[in-house]
C-alpha cells in the first residue's frame, strides 16, 4: 500500500475514534440543565462582574440585558471599566440611568501591574468590591454578551439543584458574515473536541474548561481557590479558572447556551484571525513539540481525507475510498453544530478548509510569540510566561 493509502487508513481510523471515543463531542445537547427554584425568599444574593475595555460599540446591546434581570433575590452588577479610551463608562452610567433595573457600580482599577492580565486585574477589583455584598455567588460574564431575562435565574437554579461550584455557558457567537460562518461555528466544535463537555461536569474526572462569557462561580468556591488571583496571568482565563476549581476538588458544568448570545461582530477574516491567534499558542503551553504534534494531527484528521480523494480518483485504488469515508464522517459530524447555529448543511464539507485556517493561525500564534510580541488584546500585549515574575 502507497504512502497516501496507509495515511488515509489512519485519517479514518482517527475519525472513528473522534466519533465514538471523545466523549461524543460532535453531540450538542448538554445545555443548562433544569433547576429547581428555591423557596419564596430563598434566591441567594449574586454580584455580577463585567470587565470592559472599549466595549461602547457593543455595550449598549450587552448591559441593558444584565440591568433587566428578572431575578427574584439581591443582584447587583458592577461593571469594571479597564482603561477604556472610547467612553464605555459613562457610556455605562447613562445606560443605568436611562434604563434602570438592578444597581450598577462603575470603577476602574487603574493599570495592571505586572504579572496580571488586564482582564483579570479587572476581574480582582470587581471581585473585591463584590465581597462587600456577601454574595453567594459571582456571575462573570464579557462585556459583549447579552443575556435573556431570566438568565440569571436560570443558571442560579441550575447550579444550587446540580451542586455546582461553576456553571457556565457558551455563549452563541454571532454568525452573519461569510467569514463568520465559516470560522465560528468550528471555532466552538473544536472547542467541544478539546474539552468534551461531558467529561467536563464528571466528578472526578481530569477535563476542566469553562467559557469565559458566562460563569457563575460559588462565591466561597473564589475564595478557597484564590481566583482570580491564582491565575492571574493567564491569557485563556477560563480554562485556567476551570482547572483551579475542579483541581480543588471542585464540580463544575460548561455546555451550550440557549438564551445568551455574544453580539460583538467578527466581519473579516482578520477579526477572527487575531481571536484566534492571540491564544491558540497559550493553548498548547509555549511548547514547540506540542505544536508539531497538533499541526501534524490537524493535517492527517482534517486534510489528509481531501487530498487522499483527490489523489485516489486521480490514480485509482484505495486511497479515495478511505479518504472518502474518513471525509464523510468528519462531515457527519460537523452537522449537529452548524444546526445549532442555524447555518446551511452545505458548510460542512467545508471543515477541511476552514482545520486549514486553523493550522495557520495557531502557527502564527507561534510565530509572534518567538518574536517577542506576546499575546496582544485591546492595545495590550502580554509578556511571554518565562518574562512574568514567579507568584508569591
């Protein structure tokens, strides 16, 4: 058997593992699961944190859906403005005050000071001030995510029904513009193939992963695992937050969002390359075997099927059998998620271009971080792990 055949053969065996032995994370059906609502006066206090760095674009879409949460205890949202240039704090007073609904505090923490991503920095002060309130729990969520009104409620059910540490949500990202659909729901499946979440809300197990949009964290669960400050420096923070809690013995839940949405636009291709980028090689921990190791699993699962029907109908043989049928269940199972997001069947078969892209952008998260540029965001660029001072 040819080169092409024997790497077609392992494609597909690939894929039938991926389908039957990953936790089946093509599957989305784990959403929120139902909660009982407490007796009349019993909904614990919840201090929502939004950080926010020139967020006005997305701001009045996002915030007034926190402010009008029907939710049936003590709430209060403090939005920590991180240095913003273009206005989003006032811009977030005067939506609370033309709007109404539940207690909004504004404050900004000043700079980061070294070891700290600003987000987190952010994160620490909002915390700080929401201990003051003695609240149960913490509902961290993006300042782009907007929430249906009985979100709050939901995931606080949710949580004290299931015994939760953490409940989170993927938000659904905004799909609308070409690049949109092709890159974003992949962006999600190939999320779900890292971190099944299935594996995710077992306890006991090893698999840890939150997103960081929505999380509703056990406000004791923060205290016990020095969150946010024992991840200060992490640029993928909710999986670092995830890991902290679980690693404590903590149980945790992430699954698919119904009711909240992200409504921050991603129209170019180089929107979504910079999300991307700016994390992928965080991911892989700075480490360059790790990085072979992924673009060489990249190319066998998603590009190799391809190439090997290209090259099998071009010659004859096995190789286009094996490549089809490895092409058609890496198809099949890209399905369930386009479905969730609404998008046309015909993108499926399309996953191998768009593992392409993927290939490329985490290459150039590499490739920008041996130049010294870290990770950027929002005007900021981070250091390199080896440059960041050790935790006290």
């Amino acid at each position: 058997m040819t080169v092409i055949v024997w790497t077609a053969v392992g494609s597909l065996a690939a894929w039938l593992w991926l389908l039957l032995g990953q936790g089946f994370f093509w599957r989305t059906d784990v959403r929120l699961p139902p909660g009982e609502d407490p007796p009349r006066g019993g909904w614990p206090a919840v201090c929502v944190v939004v950080p926010a760095r020139d967020e006005a674009a997305v701001l009045g879409e996002s915030l007034p859906s926190l402010l009008a949460q029907d939710y049936p205890g003590r709430a209060e949202v403090f939005l920590i403005d991180d240095g913003s240039t273009d206005g989003t704090g006032e811009l977030a007073r005067d939506l609370a005050r033309r709007g109404g609904g539940l207690p909004l505090t504004v404050a900004s923490p000043g700079e980061p000071p070294a070891g700290w991503t600003g987000k987190l920095w952010a994160v620490r002060h909002g915390v700080a001030l929401a201990r003051a309130r003695e609240p149960e729990y913490l509902l961290l969520t993006d300042a782009d995510i907007a929430h249906a009104p009985d979100s709050l409620r939901r995931l606080v059910a949710a949580a004290r029904t299931g015994g939760f540490d953490v409940v989170s949500q993927m938000a659904r990202l905004r799909v609308e513009s070409l690049w949109e659909r092709l890159v974003v729901p992949a962006f999600v499946y190939f999320f779900a193939q890292l971190y099944p979440f299935r594996w995710i809300g077992r306890r006991g197990g090893r698999t840890a992963a939150a997103a960081g949009g929505c999380v509703l964290l056990r406000a004791e669960t923060a205290e016990r695992a020095r969150i946010p400050d024992a991840i200060r420096h992490a640029v993928i923070d909710d999986v670092a937050l995830a890991r902290a809690v679980k690693g404590g013995g903590g149980h945790i839940w992430l699954g698919l969002a119904d009711r909240v949405d992200s409504v921050r636009p991603y129209p170019r291709l180089h929107d979504l390359w910079r999300m991307v980028s700016r994390s992928a090689y965080a991911q892989l921990r700075h480490n360059p075997l790790l990085l072979a190791g992924t673009v060489a699993g990249l190319a066998l699962v998603y590009l190799a099927p391809p190439v090997a029907v290209v090259a099998g109908l071009a010659a004859g043989g096995a190789a286009a059998l094996a490549g089809g049928a490895a092409w058609l269940v890496m198809t099949a199972t890209y399905v369930p998620m386009l479905r969730y997001y609404r998008q046309p069947l015909w993108l499926a078969p399309l996953l191998p271009f768009t593992a392409f892209l993927y290939l490329l952008m985490t290459v150039d998260s590499a490739v920008q971080h041996y130049r010294g540029r870290g990770a950027a965001w929002k005007g900021r660029t981070y250091a390199r792990p080896e440059a960041l001072p050790e935790e006290g």
